[in-house]
C-alpha cells in the first residue's frame, strides 16, 4: 500500500487525484472498490473529506496494457516545459496523432520517444498527452499533457474558453483593418470531407480579425477564435472570400497571375502547406495558478513570403 499524509483539507477523490496525477474518474472508481483507506478505515465514498494529519493508503487495482505505439526519434521545438505538460512548435506536415491516413511518425510518436513513453497519459490511447489540435499543414504551438489530470483541466481550460488563442496566417484579398465573423459551421451537405455554413447541424462558430499588415493583393492578419470547431478559421475566412494562401481545401487552387506579382508567384508555387500560424496561447496553469504566455516564431516560408509581399506587393 502507498502511504499519503494529508497536508491539506479537501475531498478525498480531488486530494488523491492531485497526488497522483490520475484522473478524478479513476480515483473515484478506486475509493469505490475500497481500495483507500483513511486513518486505517476503508473510506468508500469520493466526496469523504480528509484533514491535515489524516493518513491515507491506497493501492491502485489499475493494469495498463502495454501501448501499441512505438517511441520514434523525431525533431520537437519545444517551447516550454516543467513537470506537468510541455509545449512544442509544431512543423507544417507533422500529423499530430495517428489515424487512418498515417499510423507512423506523428508528434505522438515523437513525444513518446522524448519523455521515454511511462511521462505521457493515457498510452492505450491513439492520442496520449493531447489536449487539442493544430490541422496537419498548421504550425506553431501545440499543448501535451503529462498526466491525466492535468490532460483533463487543460482540456476544460479550452472547452470553457479560457484559453486566449492567437493565430497568424496571410490571406487572399485586402481585408478591412477588424472585424468579427460570426457564423456557424458543421459538415458539408455535397461534400462530407469539408466544413461549411452549409450544414444541417451548424455549431456557433466566432472568429475575431485584426489586420496586421494589408498589401495589394493579400492580407497579414491576426485570428482569435472565440470557438473552437474543426477547420474554424480556414472556412470563415474563405466563407468572406479571403481563403488563407496555400490552403489545399478552402483555398484558391489557379489565381489570376494578374492578381499576383510576379516575385510572389514564383515564391507561392513553393509554398505546400496552409499559411496558418498558432502564433500564441494564454491562460492561467491549471496546477501552479501562474499566468502562461507561450509563443512561436514564424516558419520560415511564411517569413519569406510575407518579406515578399512588403517588398512587391505594398
């Protein structure tokens, strides 16, 4: 058994759950069992609160099958990090967990092999450690929990929309300086593949504008998405007729060479992947309570680009 001396007054199955690192689900399922006992008394109700001085055992019943992923050395930007999750700059074309396109070689993967496999939550799981998403052509900052616990508080952290996401992308088209677009989106109805307002189950969707920089034919523009749905920013902002440069979905597959200058066409027929940027996210940590404010620079074809446009297109 596995001794605890409570420090503090709390419910045993949050106390355990902070101890431990495990999930409050799980916890509770353990006290349930009757495998926690408190000042030597098997304790089987999660809401029992315990005090500083009070004794705790617990041995946990939980057997993990062994994962069925394998550690894979792979490059990772990592941004921050301490003992509960870590934040990394993810490249354009790095999937982040496996699924039916690519079972190999995902940030999951590389993950894996960084934190030597046992650090990371949830290792049954085809997504262990992840909190949220970036597209695969997207880049720029990407959470990964450590534990299940705090998979789970920075999880709520984004579904309560306490989490303030700042992303950067260039876009077709000269966009007014700011603005909101307010519109909701779900699967297509003619194509299931992609996202649209033209849905039968439309979710609210919020996406907040400002521009950075606007040249001629394109436009540096900075994104808050006040929601959180699946390829938000890239339909919202073709939806406005302002796809975002080198989106293979929403985008513009042949422009009018008259629209663009020909330094810029010669650069855009290099650019393979969405010119969109997690550029920043904000929050308070979930486990320290101290304010978090965590950015990624630009990759390098989107700086190029952009040095194009302020050269050629001004």
């Amino acid at each position: 058994m596995n001794p605890l001396s409570v420090d503090t007054q709390a419910r045993l199955d949050v106390y355990l759950s902070e101890k431990t690192g495990k999930s409050r689900s799980f916890i509770q399922d353990e006290i349930k069992k009757g495998n926690i006992t408190v000042n030597k008394q098997i304790i089987n109700k999660p809401s029992h609160r315990v005090n500083p001085g009070d004794s705790v055992y617990y041995t946990f019943t939980e057997i993990r099958p062994e994962s069925h992923l394998t550690p894979t050395p792979g490059h990772l930007d990592i941004l921050f990090e301490d003992k509960f999750f870590l934040a990394v700059n993810k490249s354009a074309g790095v999937i982040v967990h496996p699924g039916a396109g690519q079972k190999e070689n995902t940030l999951v993967h590389f993950l894996l092999h960084y934190l030597k496999k046992s650090s990371l939550s949830d290792l049954t799981n085809e997504r262990p450690g992840i909190v949220h998403r970036l597209d695969q052509g997207t880049t720029g900052v990407i959470l990964i929990a450590k534990d299940e616990t705090t998979q789970q508080q920075l999880s709520s952290l984004f579904k309560e929309r306490n989490i303030i996401k700042t992303y950067h992308a260039i876009t077709w088209g000269k966009m007014s300086l700011s603005g909101t677009i307010d519109s909701p989106i779900g699967r297509d109805m003619k194509d299931r593949k992609k996202i649209s307002s033209r849905t039968q189950k439309a979710r609210m969707a919020v996406t907040h504008w400002k521009a950075i920089e606007r040249f001629q034919h394109f436009t540096y523009v900075a994104l808050q998405p006040q929601t959180g749905r699946t390829h938000q920013l890239r339909v919202h902002l073709s939806e406005l007729n302002f796809p975002i440069v080198g989106d293979p979905t929403y985008g513009r597959k042949k422009p009018k060479s008259s629209l663009v200058p020909e330094k810029a066409q010669d650069n855009l027929k290099q650019i393979n992947h969405t010119l969109l940027h997690a550029q920043s996210l904000e929050f308070t940590h979930p486990r320290t309570q101290q304010h978090i404010s965590i950015s990624a620079p630009l990759p390098t074809d989107f700086l190029t680009f952009l040095n194009i446009l302020r050269e050629h297109d001004s």
